[in-house]
C-alpha cells in the first residue's frame, strides 16, 4: 500500500499487462513470431540447423592431431557392408562417422604423441604430464640397494594391439609398461656393483640393454620405448658415505700414481731435452771443425797456387833474362852497344875529346871509335 493510499505490487512479482505489451502476441516480437517470413523461412532454418547439431552430436567423432583412433561396432546398420567388433583400421586427424545412439558404434581415442613414466618418489621432481611411480628399489651384485630415479619415454606404435591386448584409456600404461619397467630394470642394473654404479659409460650400456628388453617385451602389446634415462641415483646414508670415503682414497692414489708418473715423464723429458742440447752441441762443433777444415784446404789451395804462380812468373823473368843475355853475347850485340853509345852522343852539345896521339878521338872517323867502344866488326 502507497502513502497516497493506491496498492504497488512488490518488486518481485511480475507485471502482466507490461509483460504482454512487451512480449505477448500483440508485441513486435509476437508479430514477427507469427509471420509468414519467420514461419516459412527462419523457422525451417532453425529445425534444420538444430538436425544437423543433434547429427553432428550423434553420429560424428573428431580425433585430434595428437591421437589414434580406433572404432568399434556393436551393432552394425548395414550387416553385409559393415563388420561387427573391433575394426583394424586406424583412424587418424580428422572427422569420422560414427554412429553414437544406442551405443552402436564407439571410437575410443588413444593419445600418438611421447609418453612419460617417471620412477621417483616426488611429484616436483617429474614432468606435468608424466605418470609417476615410486623410484626403482635395485638390488646391486655385491647385495647393497640403491633407489634410482628413471625416466622412460614411449608411444604407442600399434593403436589396435593396445586396445585388444590392454584394454582401452590408460591401460597401456597400468597394464602394459609400469609391470614391466621395474623387473627390467632390475635384471640389467643389478648385474653392476656399487661402485660401478658411477661408471657412467657402464651405466649407460646396462641402460641401454634395459631400452632393448623393453621393446623386446612391450612388442606384442604394441608398445615402443624410445628412451630410458637414469636421472638420479639413492644409496642409504652409510653406504653413501663409505663409497664417497672410498672414492676419495682412490681419487688420492689416482693422484698420487698421476704424479710419479708425471715426475718419470718429467725425468725423461729432462734427459732427452739435455740429449738434445747435447747432440745439437757435438754437431755445433763438427760444423766449426768442418768450416775449419774447408778454409785451411782452401788457404793451401790458394797458398799452392800463388806459389806455382810466382813460380810461374819468377822463371818466366829468368828466362827472359837469359834470353836477353844470350841475345847480348850474340852477333850484333856490339852493333847494339855501339848504337847505345851512339845515343848517347846525341845529348852532349859540348864534346871536349882528345884528337891527337894514340888514344885520340875523332868522332867523324867512325872505324875508330868503333875501335874505341871494342865493337868487333
């Protein structure tokens, strides 16, 4: 009731003449809902679109990029055409028909893309999308345990072998790979003892044998191991010290043999590098005592020849000398000297000379002085 005395209903209830002038069949709406063109052209339309979802719905399934498809059929609608029970294809991406209703036909998805199983006691310390289990409880060869933490990564290679051997979902993994990881795993890494257990390269081959018996294995359920990786490895506090202990020990007789070995070779190399120098200096000195030797032959050599050459020269002069002595006691040789002495007057411009008694000169009678200077005739 208003103050002003008239009746307003409350806020929750609804108010029919408003309702109808908005919705009821004299509304825009309700004309156009009773019109030709909504009922001749929308409406069809619509009941045809809403078929198609509803057909979609029931009788098409979508298998996605990252899976398998694998169809079965319970009650087949064209009996002679289509076989009953599980079908050997595999569907791949993309959409497939079929027949939902009734449970007639189903299509169970598998995914195609790497699987991980994780051995390892912590969540945190595996992938998102791993499946975990506890870590690998092994049993070495000298009778010690050590957990280890191993990753194995797989696919399904054989959709078909997977759903009629294992069943469908993740039975692959609960019935197919997780009993057969860990007896695996046992049977090759326990053949190592403690200590070998930080050979890394011997770790590696047990770990690759383990790969090989898996797949050998997992084969009939069409299953493949792609990859078994040792991530960490556990021993019990005790052991874990002993083993440490013992390795520094030996890291320290390692060291220890490293070190005379490397003061052997170091000795070597000292001998051999004074070898060296010394043979470097004993051919140093045969070098000298050669080049010596060579300018001493050469030094004679040349010695030897000048002496033959002076020799040479020195009886060359001897004999031009005897040769000019011979000459000089020949015929003619006063002729010589008589013609010497006559040159001899040709530098004197004043000749005082004896013209009188026995040893008189006179220089126009030249029988005379030929006498005079002994020229015989």
């Amino acid at each position: 009731m208003a103050r002003d005395g008239s009746f307003e209903p409350p806020d929750n209830v609804i108010d029919l003449t408003k309702f109808r002038s908005q919705w009821g069949p004299g509304s825009p709406l309700g004309q156009f809902l009773r019109g030709d063109f909504f009922r001749k052209v929308i409406l069809p339309l619509l009941i045809v679109f809403v078929g198609l979802k509803f057909l979609f719905l029931f009788s098409v399934t979508y298998v996605h990029p990252n899976e398998y498809g694998i169809k079965v059929v319970r009650v087949p609608i064209i009996p002679g055409l289509i076989k009953r029970g599980v079908h050997e294809e595999v569907y791949q991406t993309g959409f497939h028909f079929v027949l939902k209703p009734f449970n007639f036909e189903e299509m169970y998805l598998f995914p195609k893309d790497l699987q991980v199983l994780d051995l390892t006691g912590a969540r945190e310390e595996s992938a998102r999308e791993a499946t975990v289990t506890k870590a690998a409880h092994i049993q070495t060869s000298d009778g010690f345990f050590v957990d280890v933490d191993v990753s194995i990564l797989y696919k399904i290679a054989d959709p078909y072998l997977v759903f009629t051997r294992l069943g469908t979902g993740r039975e692959f993994e609960t019935n197919g790979i997780m009993p057969k990881a860990e007896p695996v795993l046992k049977q090759t890494l326990g053949e190592l003892t403690t200590e070998e257990f930080y050979n890394s390269p011997l770790r590696s081959a047990k770990i690759q044998l383990a790969k090989e018996l898996l797949n050998r294995n997992l084969a009939e359920y069409g299953l493949q191991v792609d990859h078994v990786l040792i991530r960490y490895f556990r021993y019990t506090e005790e052991i874990q010290k002993n083993v440490e202990e013992k390795k520094l020990k030996d890291q320290l007789v390692f060291k220890n043999q490293a070190e005379g070995r490397a003061a052997t070779e170091g000795a070597k190399l000292q001998k051999i590098t004074q070898e060296g120098k010394a043979a470097v200096d004993i051919k140093l000195q045969e070098g000298r005592a050669y080049i010596t030797t060579k300018e001493a032959e050469r030094d004679l050599y040349v010695r030897k020849k000048q002496a033959e050459a002076d020799l040479l020269v020195k009886l060359a002069e001897a004999k031009r000398t005897q040769l000019r002595n011979d000459a000089l006691q020949g015929a003619g040789s006063d002729r010589m000297v008589g013609l010497k002495m006559a040159d001899v007057y040709k530098g004197l411009e004043i000749l005082v000379l004896p013209s009188d008694g026995p040893n008189g000169v006179n220089p126009l009678n030249l029988e005379q002085t030929m006498k005079l200077f002994e020229i015989r005739k």
